[in-house]
C-alpha cells in the first residue's frame, strides 16, 4: 500500500492553530518507516492525517492513488478497519471486553468473529498472552495491554 501525501496542511481549534504546514511525502508499498520528533511537533496529527483518521485542512493523501478527501466516512472506515492496524500510545481497550474478545472486536463489526477465532488466539499466543485470554484489560499489567492493543490491530491482516 503506499501513501502519497501532497502540500498537507492542518489548522486545530479556535481561532486555529497552524500545527501542520505542506507536508509532501511519499510511503511506498513495503517501505518501514520511523517519524520522529519532539513531543508535540505534529507526529501523532501526522499520522492521523495519513490513515484518514482525521481529514487535512489542505493539501491532499492518496492511498494507492485514492484521494482519502473524495472518500465517504463509511469508506474511510472501512479502509481503516480493513488495511491499517493502529496501535495508539493510550490504548483504548474496552473495559467490559475480555482480551479475547477485544482482539476480536474489528473482526467482529465485520461478522467475521469465528473465522478469525483462531487468527486472535496464535497472535495472542505470539505476544505471549495466550494464558490470559479471559482476562479484563484492568487485570493486566501496562504492558500486556499494549500487547494486547498489537494484537488487536494485527487481526484485519492490515498491510501496514
Ligand atoms: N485538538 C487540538 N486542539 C488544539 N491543538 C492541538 C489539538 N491536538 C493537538 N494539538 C497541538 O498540535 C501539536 C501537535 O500535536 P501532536 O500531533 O499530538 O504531537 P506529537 O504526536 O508529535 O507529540 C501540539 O502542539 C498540540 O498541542
Ligand atoms: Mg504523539
């Protein structure tokens, strides 16, 4: 999947804040990438912007050469859910939700929860967690809910 981003701008707030200016960048299909930057430079906005997780002030994003401003919300979600994997710095677990079971919540908007039963369960196992997989994310420790969080966002088989 590559992601082209042309002169991307981004104004937050009232009166508005510019926090991103002409951002032109391009990800190829396959390409590792690390953003950097001091904290509160834009690299979480950044990101936001290049997912379709919020929408540019300016400027454009192609995702294999789709304008993500041309798209409808519901497609942009259904671009998400289906072709990125997010994990976020907070991680947004549901409380009410076992790990199993917050795993399996992308799969499950989908009606997709059995087939990728088995799928949840060797990730799980990968990132060492296939013994708490009844467990509520207040039962865990910091970093099993990030694992938990890498988990979630491998299960959809994302490309990036
Ligand atoms: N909703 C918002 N309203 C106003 N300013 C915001 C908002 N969200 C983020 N910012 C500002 O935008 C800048 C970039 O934030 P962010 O992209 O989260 O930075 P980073 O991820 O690099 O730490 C920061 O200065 C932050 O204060
Ligand atoms: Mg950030």
């Amino acid at each position: 999947m590559s992601i082209v981003s042309s002169k991307v701008g981004k104004r937050i707030g009232h009166p508005a804040t510019q926090i991103l200016t002409d951002i032109t960048m391009e990800i190829p299909d396959g390409q590792f990438l690390s953003l950097t930057g001091r904290s509160g430079s834009g690299k979480s906005t950044l990101l936001y912007l290049l997912s379709g997780l919020d929408s540019v002030s300016s400027g454009s994003v192609l995702v294999d050469n789709s304008d993500l401003s041309k798209m409808k919300r519901k497609e942009i979600a259904h671009f998400r859910n289906e072709k990125i994997g997010f994990v976020f710095q907070f991680n947004y677990l549901i409380a009410e939700l076992s790990v199993l079971e917050n795993v399996l919540l992308p799969a499950k908007k989908y009606g997709q929860e059995k087939n990728r039963l088995e799928l949840a369960k060797s990730i799980l196992e990968k990132v060492g967690l296939n013994e708490k997989l009844n467990r509520l994310p207040r039962e865990l420790s910091g970093g099993e809910e990030q694992r938990v969080a890498i988990a979630r966002a491998l299960i959809m088989d994302p490309r990036c």
